[in-house]
C-alpha cells in the first residue's frame, strides 16, 4: 500500500487515517484459526480472496497497521506496531526489523510530538513497538507529549509482577521492558480497567481473552460507528464463525465470548468493524443472517 497516500474516511467528526507498517504477511490458515474448517474458507471464498486468503498453500494474509484518529482537536494512535531494533527470537519476522513507520506516519500528517494519545489495545509486540524508540542507547517514548493508555490486567500479567506473562515467552519479558517499562518510567502511562472515556467520541471497552486486558474502542459521532477491534479478529472467517479463536488467544472460552458480545453490538448498531491485521480494505460491516453473522460492505476510504 502507497503511505504517502494514506487511505482515510470521516465517521462524524472524527477523521479516521490507515497507516501500514507490513502488507502481504502470510501464516498457514489452519495455524492461525486452528478451529476453522476447510469449509468455511472454501465456501466464502469470493469475499476472501485474494485481500484475506491464498487457496494456493492455504494461507491467510494479514496487515499490520495503526489506525489514526483525529478527535476532539487530539490526535490518537490506536495501536503501535512492530517498532525497530526489536530482539524477538520469538518472532523472526519482527527480530531487528527496520522499517520506515515513522516516515509513513509523516507523510500522513503526524509526527511524534503532534500525538495527544496511545491506545494499546492490548500488549503483544506487534501492537506496543512504536510505544517508544532507541535513543543514545535508551528506550525513551517515541511521542513525548502523548498519555499511553494501557489495560491494567495486561500490564499486570505481562509485566514483572506476574513474571513476564508466567515466564512462557522469552518475548514476552522483552516486549515489556523495551515497549512498556519505558513509557512507565516517563510518567506517560495511564492504566484503565473496565472501560475508560477519551472523549466525546471515544470509549475505550474491555473484551478479555485474547490477552487478560485485550481490549476495543468504540467510536459514536454524528450518527456514525466503528470499533477498533485489535485482535479479537484475525480473519474475516471470524466473523463467520466467532467461536473460533486465533492460535494467539490465551483464554479460548472468554475469548469467543467476548468476540460474539463485540459482533453482536456491531450488527445491532451498524457499526464499522475495524481489525488491527485485516488485509485489503482493513474493516468490514458485520450483518445477522438468521442466528449466524455475515460479511457486508467493506470499508471505502480516500485518500488525501
């Protein structure tokens, strides 16, 4: 995708700008959604290939990226990506990654000091990495004027009190004292639990499962609605089948509950939903057909 078009779209008063970090990502399908069938990938297959799905190999394909919102006069960054320098031997794709967010952030119109606040939807690395950047050998904050909001149960469970996320993933214990601990040690972090009001327009909503903390923001202005979904969705199969989980999910059962609660409120109150890794045009509106839900339009946006 051409960041220095970076696609965009009004909801009420709130501009909405895709930034991309990574296009084009690729897991095994039945990796990621372990518990999705051939079929509901087969028999959907006109809406997800080629932006969500691979038949060749069986693979899905993902994005990752920052939503922007200009609300209220602030500037708000829902999620933060991969970061640069990163050591995540966990995570090949993500290790000593270098990349040029911070320029497509530019070209956008945003530069670090512009930004008023950070949503971490929930604390996974490819969400918190632009939390901060390598300075003279330090991590410092990468928006020195911005508050971090950052759901207290993850902040618990991944940071040193709970040892790392109970010591499962070396990554794990990395993530947070190169992404996290630094914006702590700054004064920036505010820790919310429950749901936690920015603005006006926006409302920050727990959605346990994926992570302790995993979170959504709903965005009510003007008669029009979205919510930022991090990854309660991984694929639009999903939303097809809401009780199967990503390969990510730590809690399965709360998990799908929560995503089946946030689909639910989406097709009653026609919102726009809005995954951190959709691929292709990055949000979709979600229908009830019968007891099931379906994929509508997907979301058009222009560019500036």
């Amino acid at each position: 995708m051409d960041s220095e078009n970076a696609p965009r779209t009004v909801l009420g008063d709130v501009e909405v700008i895709r930034v991309v970090e990574l296009s084009g990502m690729t897991l095994p399908a039945r990796d990621l959604v372990p518990a999705a069938g051939a079929g509901v990938w087969q028999d959907n297959k006109d809406r997800l290939v080629p932006d969500h799905w691979e038949p060749d190999g069986d693979r899905a394909v993902l994005a990752l990226q920052t939503w922007v919102l200009r609300s209220g006069g602030k500037t708000v960054l829902v999620d933060t990506g991969v970061g640069n320098g990163r050591e995540r031997p966990g995570s090949p794709r993500f290790h000593h990654r270098q990349g040029d967010f911070l320029g497509a952030l530019a070209r956008a119109g945003v530069h670090p000091e512009d930004v008023d606040i950070v949503v971490n939807t929930h604390i996974h690395g490819d969400h918190v990495g632009w939390n901060t950047n390598g300075v003279a050998g330090e991590w410092v904050p990468t928006f020195p004027n911005a508050r971090y909001l950052v759901p207290v149960a993850d902040d618990f469970h991944y940071g040193p009190d709970n040892g790392y996320g109970g010591g499962r993933r070396v990554d794990d214990r990395l993530i947070y004292e190169d992404s996290i601990a630094p914006v702590h040690r700054a004064g920036q972090t505010v820790l919310w639990d429950g749901t936690h009001r920015i603005d006006e327009n926006l409302t920050l909503e727990s959605a346990p499962g994926h992570t302790p903390g995993s979170s959504v923001l709903r965005l009510a202005s003007g008669g029009e609605r979205a919510v930022f979904v991090g990854d309660l969705l991984h694929s639009p199969v999903q939303i097809l089948e809401p009780s199967c989980n990503s390969c990510f999910c730590l809690d399965a059962e709360q998990a799908a509950a929560s995503r089946r609660r946030i689909l639910e409120r989406a097709a009653e109150e026609r919102e726009l939903v809005v995954p951190a890794h959709f691929s292709g045009a990055g949000a979709v509106e979600v229908r009830r057909e019968g007891g099931e839900f379906a994929l509508g339009r997907w979301a058009a946006w222009g560019a500036e």
